[in-house]
C-alpha cells in the first residue's frame, strides 16, 4: 500500500490529528508532541492517550512520526541548551511511547563552530547516554538528512553513517528529498537519483531506510538552503519526484509531505499531483 502524509496538527488534541489526516486522504502522518517552538511539553492525560491509541490502531494511517521540536540541538556547545536537550528528548520519547507509537525524527544537530567532528560525537555521546530509555520504551529514533545550512550536521551520509555505527542504537534515517538535493546530491535526474541512492546504500544501508520528507526545494542542487517547495514546483521537478515515488527502493518506505502553507497549494492537492504520479 501506498504510504503518503503529510504533518498534521495537533492543536484540537492528539485525537484529533488522526481525524485531520484521514480527512486529507492521509495513509501515514506526523505529529510534533508539543509546540514546537517551546520547550515545555503538556503532559497527555490518560483518556486522551488511549483514545489516540485507539483511534490509531482502527484507522489505515500508519506509521504515524514523532517530529522533534525545533529547539533541540544534541550537539550543541552551550550548556544551559544541552541540559535542555537532553531534558526534552527523554520527554519526547516519553511522549511517542505514551502514544503507542515507534518513530521520533530528530535533527542530529548543529555544532554553532565548535567543529564537525566534535559536534559528531556529542550526538553519539548523547544518543548512547539516551539509550537505556529508548530501548526501555521500544522507540526507534531516525536521523533526519539535513541541507547542512549553518553548522547543521548530517548533511552527507558519511555523517549519518558515522553517528550510527558509532551507537548501540539500531537507528534509522528518514530521508528528506529536499533537503538532500539542497546537500548537493542530484536526486532530480535519473542518474543523479541512482547514485545518491547507492551512495546512501552504502554508507547507511536501505534497510535503515524508515521515512522519507517529500518536499521539493527552492534552492538550487548544493546551494544548503532549507527551503521546502510544493511537489514539481521546484528544482527537483515533476519527473524528478515520478521517479523518486516510483523508485523500487523509495516505493514501500512511507512518504510525508512537508510543503509549504499558501494559496497556491493545500495539503490535499499536494497528496493529489503525488497520487498522480504514482505508478502501480
Ligand atoms: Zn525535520
Ligand atoms: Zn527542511
């Protein structure tokens, strides 16, 4: 079955979200846990999580992410903010085993000039000091593929590849097509999306492929701008996303939509240009 979503809010409730994807045509979803701009999480009640639990395990819209917030930074060389960090990810995954769920996205990080290679290993570092509670409560953490716009790390798979092999975690990565292509690797041609593809097999293995950000990018191949476009509308294009979609290595992994709010496109006629594209 054809995973496609796109993030919903949960405003009205975690209840709710699932309501708001359904009704936008959604077969898989992502949710933040909390406002994403703050660092305070409202503690679910108990109704209110089964209800979820509930609602998620009858309705077809699986997997259903956990997107981390906007604040966290594991790599960062401030102290007050990594306490933080380190504070709000227990409470994320917290919060994604509450909700009876598996995957949290997380950004690896952004090293604000202390260096790559120190930054690196302040994210294993902390993703080993995290991993009792995530095996505890059974989440799976994925590793986001990032533009590499400032000291933003993870932006090549070498980077990944190093973060995981360097963990006793079985992390996974969701790939984001724009943020990839803003990196530099050229998924928009049929070449370029073939050797970004056995690029990313051979760092960091398909098989930890578990979600992919489908979002089209205004910036140009390489130009590290994380500037996500409606499907087609951007530099990737429309043959550059039917063959993303249809890639027999891409076509199983759930897809969700991270394009932008505007008049020229909403949600579902986003999800919709995507069906069109879909070959069976
Ligand atoms: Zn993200
Ligand atoms: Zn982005």
């Amino acid at each position: 079955m054809f995973r496609i979503g796109v993030h919903v809010s949960i405003s009205n409730g975690f209840a709710e979200a699932i309501k708001l994807a359904k009704n936008i045509g959604c077969t898989c979803a992502q949710i933040f846990s909390h406002s994403p701009r703050s660092w305070s999480f409202t503690q679910v009640e108990k109704k209110e999580a089964e209800t979820f639990k509930k609602r998620y395990l009858k309705e077809n819209i699986k997997p259903i992410v956990v997107h981390e917030s906007y604040l966290t930074n594991l790599a960062t060389p401030k102290q007050e903010v990594y306490k933080k960090t380190m504070d709000a990810m227990k409470k994320e995954i917290n919060m994604v085993a509450l909700l009876g769920l598996k995957y949290l996205v997380i950004h690896p990080g952004a090293h604000l000039g202390a260096g790559e290679k120190k930054g690196l290993n302040q994210i294993i570092d902390s993703l080993n000091q995290l991993s009792d509670i995530i095996n505890k409560k059974r989440v799976e953490v994925l590793l986001e593929t990032t533009a590499g716009s400032g000291t933003n790390l993870g932006y090549n798979f070498e980077q990944l590849a190093y973060i995981i092999d360097n963990t006793d975690l079985p992390l996974g990565v969701t790939f984001d097509t724009c943020h990839v292509y803003a990196a530099g690797y050229n998924i928009a041609t049929q070449k370029g999306l073939e050797e970004t593809l056995e690029e990313f097999n051979n760092a960091v293995g398909l098989k930890r492929l578990k979600l992919i950000h489908l979002n089209d990018s205004l910036g140009e191949l390489g130009s590290k701008l994380d500037r996500h476009e409606h499907i087609g509308m951007g530099e990737i294009g429309v043959d550059g996303f039917r063959r993303i979609i249809n890639h027999e290595s891409l076509r199983n992994v759930p897809m969700i939509l991270e394009t932008p709010f505007d008049e020229r496109r909403t949600d579902i006629e986003n999800i919709a240009v995507v069906k069109s594209l879909r070959e069976d």
